[in-house]
C-alpha cells in the first residue's frame, strides 16, 4: 500500500485570469502533475463535490463529477469568492479539510499571507510562480497521503509494521526525510499541531 | 545559410530587448516552459497578455475621466496591470505600473495621467518586440531550423 513515488497527483487550480490559468496550468503539467482549471471559487466547489451551502458532499447528488483532487492551489484576489474565502470552505468541510490547499497572490501582504497560513493554507506563492515552486507541491500531498496510511495503521492496530508493509521502506523514509526538509522551509510557517513526521 | 542568418537577427534583437528592459528572465523561464507538446505557449501568453492590458488601460482611462478620479480603483487596476506584466516579463511595462502606483497613492491626477500615458507608449513597444520575435521565430522553423535557446 506505498504511495508510489511516480503517482500522478491531481492539482486543483484556480484563477479569475486567464493568463494566469494558461501559466499555472503549464507549470504543473510540466511537473507531472494532472490540472484541472476553474476560474472561480464557486466552480472549484463544484469539481470537488461541494455546493457553496454544504459542508459535506452529498454521495447521493449523482449530478456532480467528483474527481479526487490531491491538493488545489488558488489565487487569493478573485471577485466573488477570494481565494482565501475557498480556503475556509476547504476546511470547514468535514470531506474536504485534508485537501492541502495553496494560496498564491501578486502581492506581497505579510498579514494577508498570515491570514491564509492560520487558516490552514500549506504555503504561499508569490506572483509569477516558478517551476521551483512546484517541487515544493508534492511533499504536502505525500504529508496528508501519509497521515492516511499512519490512521488506518492505527485502525488495524498491527503495531509491528514500521510505515508501509509491502515495498521500498528507504524510498519512503527517504521521502520523508525530503519532506522535512520542504515543509522546514522558509517560507512556510511552522504548524506542529497536526504533525505525523514524527519518526516511528 | 538562410536560417543561420535569421538566427543570429533573432538573438541580436532579442539581446537588445533584454538589455533595454523590454523583457527580463521571467520571459526566458516562459521559453523554457515551451516544448514539442506546447509549442505555441509563449505566443498564447503573449496575446493574452496583450489583450489583458488593453483591457486594463482603457478601464485606467475610463477612471481618470471622471471629474472625480476614484484613485482606489485605479491603484486596484495599476496593481493587476503589475502582476501581469511581471507574469510575462514585460519589465518596463511594470515599473511603469509602480510610478503610477505613487501617483495613486499621492492622488496626483495629473501624474497618473503621464503615466497612463507612458504605459500606453510601453505597450506599443513591447507589442512591437514580441511580434518581431514571434515573426523571426516563425521564419526560422519555416526554413527548417530550430529557435535558438535564449538565457539569461
């Protein structure tokens, strides 16, 4: 049950711009990533299954395409709903508070920036993205992958498993280690309350 | 023979729009960004941002011709014409955008009004420049060669 190191994540990615949309979409397509584009927080809602006035999706609204999403990235300035608006209603929903969400902006707002990292956002981008910011994508989705595995290990409750029974145990831990190193990073603030690095 | 000519007008010119300011790396990282599966990005980045802009400095007119100049609504235009012109790399187009972002904030029609001006001037020049690259570029696949790299 590895998180296979070459799986295609799927990338959320939202933007009123067009311009900005082509660019973003680029970048994590060239990154391997799979991109589905939306120019608004209100259709982000709907490809991730959620109506604006829900906090869970509906299994039984067949109307709605739910595709999984492994992480979305927005633009903070929108009209209608801001990025950050998204950004609550990700984490205010019971189904969707573990997408790892990621705000970007042409503008440098240190307390709008703050705002968005209390709210739960990963990290912050800073107008124009660079492929190198890409890289720093993965470990977030592999940090909530690995929190999933760690909670049905729990559940199983086979305490003789170290991570991930069946392959790579150095690719892993080796991932780890890789992941500590990007979330340690500068630009993000540091947020230990939900923290599943520890080392086993 | 007919290529390598080309080639070396398309680097000379586009050198020149480097080193005069018309563009910076973040065109070169749009380059970079191009390939056999997307061979058409940087034009597409390009008009759109041609189009974008167009739309931004008529709404920058609109503003400034009412008798009161809403000098909130034109700074939140100035800083959504910064963000695409750094998106492309389209340099003087931004720092033009920050001078006028000033005069926003000192609430100086008159200096937002040069500004305007200056903006629409720097559009036009590096509309001209990427259409020039674009045209060599597509001269040079049409003799059978490849673009050269850019780098910064």
């Amino acid at each position: 049950m590895a998180v296979d190191a070459e799986a295609q994540f799927h990338v959320l990615a939202v933007d009123d711009s067009l311009m900005d949309r082509k660019l973003i979409e680029r970048l994590l397509k060239t990154s391997s990533f799979q991109v589905t584009t939306v120019d608004s927080g209100s259709k982000a809602l709907e490809v991730l299954g959620l109506k604006e006035d829900q906090t869970s999706t509906s299994a039984l609204s067949p109307e709605h395409n739910e595709i999984e999403v492994n992480l979305v990235i927005t633009d903070y300035c929108m009209p209608g709903m801001t990025g950050y608006d998204l950004l609550k209603k990700i984490k205010e929903s019971s189904s969707l508070k573990d997408i790892p969400v990621v705000i970007m902006s042409s503008e440098n707002v240190p307390s709008r920036i703050n705002r968005c990292l209390e709210e739960g956002a990963e990290e912050f981008f800073l107008k124009p993205v660079q492929l190198s910011d890409m890289r720093r994508l993965r470990p977030h989705i592999l940090k909530g992958k690995y929190k999933e595995q760690q909670l049905h290990q729990e559940e199983n409750s086979n305490t003789n498993h170290i991570i991930v029974g069946s392959s790579n145990n150095n690719t892993m831990s080796n991932k780890r280690k890789a992941m500590d190193e990007e979330v340690l990073s500068e630009r993000t603030r540091l947020r230990f309350s939900s923290s599943s690095l520890n080392v086993i | 023979m007919e290529s390598h000519g080309l080639k070396t007008v398309y680097i000379a010119f586009a050198s020149d729009a480097f080193r005069n300011g018309f563009l910076d790396n973040q065109y070169t990282q749009l380059l970079q960004l191009q390939d056999e599966n997307e061979p058409k990005f940087v034009l597409q980045v390009a008009t759109l941002f041609l189009e974008d802009s167009e739309k931004l400095l008529n709404e920058l007119r609109g503003i400034l011709d009412k008798q009161d100049v809403d000098f909130e609504k034109l700074d939140a235009c100035v800083r959504k014409l910064i963000g695409s012109s750094a998106s492309i790399g389209a340099k003087r187009i931004k720092n033009t955008c920050l001078a006028f972002h000033n005069c926003c904030k000192e609430g100086s029609k008159e200096g937002c009004l040069k500004c305007l001006q200056h903006l629409a001037q720097e559009r036009l020049l590096v509309k001209s420049k990427l259409e020039t690259l674009f045209k060599l570029e597509k001269w040079i696949l049409a003799a059978g060669a490849s673009v050269p790299v850019l780098s910064q």
